[in-house]
C-alpha cells in the first residue's frame, strides 16, 4: 500500500491517500472513495476512517480519507492534545464571531477540492476519473451528501474555483448520515430526548453563531436532490437517537421523485455510530455488520 498524507485547502483539512499496490499496474484503472468520517463537525472520527479505509483496499479501491475542518483540526495543528469530551467543552465556550472552519460550506469546498485533486492525477494513481465517490458518516454523511446534491449549483463552482465536472461525484454511500439539522432537532424535542445543550453546539459547528437562513436551505439536502445527484447507498438504525431515521427516509423519498437509483437499508437494532459494527470498532453488531457486504454487492451493481 501507498500511504501519504497531505493538506488541503486553506483551513485544517489532511488527506490521508491509500493506494493499493496491487493495482496501480493494471492497465484498467480502479475506483477510488473519498471517506469522510462523523464527529458533529467538531472532531473527525478515527472509528470511521482507517478502518473503513482497509475494508475498501481489500476490494481493490483507492482510499483518500479527508479529515475536513472542525475545531479539533484548529486545535490539532496548534499541537494541543485534546479527547472527544473536550473538545466539547471547548465547543460549547466559543465566543460569537469566532470561525472555527467547520462552518458550512467550508468542509463543503474542502471535498470539492480533494475530488478535483484525485481526477486532476487520475493517470498517475490508476483511477478511473468516472468511478470517483464519497461516502460518509454521521455528519461525514451530512457532508458527503452535500457535494452529491450541490455539484452542479452556481454558488459551490463560485467558491470551489473549478469547473463542476472535476468534483462530480458518480456514487455516495452515507451510513447514519444526518441529513436536515433543523428536522433532527424538532425530532428530539418533540420526543423529550437529547441533550439541547448538545444540540445547539452542534448546529454552531456548522451555522455559526448566527445561523443565515440561505444557509440552513442549503444545508437541508433533501431540497436540492436532483437527476442529477449519483446513484446512492444508505443505511441506519431505528434505534439511532442521536441522529433520526427520518433523514434517511426523506431523503431517500426525493431520490426516488427524481428517479435516482438508490437503495436504503435500515435495521430494526443498533446505537448510532456503529461504523463496521464489528470487533474491529468497538460496537459490535451482527445483523447491521451485514451493511458492508449489501454496500459492496450494490457497487459492483451500479459501477458496471
């Protein structure tokens, strides 16, 4: 395996770029998926990135995880060793005005621009620019969806700086994704559950200190799906109370009005963030474990 990681864009954001050796001789070239692990926009994950990562080399895909900007990444190239419960904290205290880079759509360009990075050196890692994804978690997911509903719209060429065909995603996979933010939260407080503390963190982790109504539209993703958004793959837990089933429903109700190909899996058992839901992970569950291989068999489906 060919393992580097480098930055990108202007704010926090690394990519860690694994080939697989086994592949990159052959003349035909491989797919390739940018993983974009959860963390509520304030940490990245590690449950979700490597782990992940080696499931799709053992299939023969390229891997680029993008540690997109959060609070965690600021404070990371600060050299300042910081937990989950932490960062939290942290969060929870930052002062109005200030721009941690977790703020959409900045991890939003970020993605666009490792896409644009992979096409742009297809030839030399034996991808094949028209089998290039994303898939994502939690609120990876939320990102991972944002580029596939928004690839083509004015606003994200202006930002981005390339043209749309270099960041076009041809297939997403999104596992517990959180979808609508404002939906999830009206979800919680109708059931009495969740932390408000929690969940108005996390909503300044995207919106900022004053969320922008233009903003929150383009955020809730179910509204901008397309025939053009590529073909997807989702699956979550009924029992998830931190982020609701019902953004996968939705969202998957206005892929199919748009007649994109999908396929959504949901299991009656299971907490959030499960990632592979295996050993490997730490949260081990067998019957939703069962996602990896569905995922798999709906791929070589669908990049025929």
């Amino acid at each position: 395996m060919i393992l580097q990681s480098f930055y990108i864009g202007d704010k926090h954001a690394e990519v860690t770029m694994m080939l697989s050796e086994s592949t990159m001789q052959q003349k035909e070239g491989k797919p390739a998926v940018v993983l974009c692990p959860g963390g509520s926009y304030m940490y990245v994950s590690d449950r979700e990135a490597e782990p992940v990562a080696y499931e799709f080399l053992a299939k023969g895909y390229h891997v680029f995880i993008l540690r997109y900007s959060t609070i965690g990444s600021a404070l990371r190239r600060e050299d300042k060793k910081t937990d989950r419960d932490e960062l939290y904290q942290i969060a929870s205290t930052v002062e109005d005005g200030t721009v941690l880079g977790s703020e959409f759509p900045g991890p939003l360009i970020e993605l666009a621009k490792t896409m644009t990075f992979i096409r742009e050196n297809c030839h030399e890692f034996n991808v094949n620019p028209d089998k290039i994804g994303v898939a994502g978690f939690s609120a990876g997911g939320h990102l991972a969806a944002s580029l596939s509903v928004h690839w083509n719209s004015e606003w994200l060429q202006a930002e981005v700086g390339d043209e749309p065909r270099w960041y076009r995603p041809n297939f997403q996979i999104l596992g517990y994704p959180i979808l609508d933010y404002m939906l999830n939260k009206e979800i919680a407080d109708t059931r009495g559950i969740g932390d408000p503390k929690y969940m108005s963190t996390a909503s300044r982790m995207v919106f900022g200190s004053e969320p922008d109504e233009g903003l929150i539209q383009k955020a809730d993703l179910k509204q901008h799906v397309s025939a053009d958004t590529p073909p997807t793959f989702i699956w979550h837990t009924v029992e998830d109370q931190l982020v609701f089933i019902q953004n996968s429903l939705d969202f998957a109700k206005s892929l199919e009005t748009h007649r994109v190909p999908w396929e959504l899996h949901t299991f009656q058992k299971g907490a959030h963030g499960l990632s592979l839901a295996t050993e490997v992970t730490g949260i081990e569950d067998v019957r939703a474990s069962k996602w990896l291989e569905l995922m798999f068999s709906w791929m070589e489906t669908n990049l025929k």
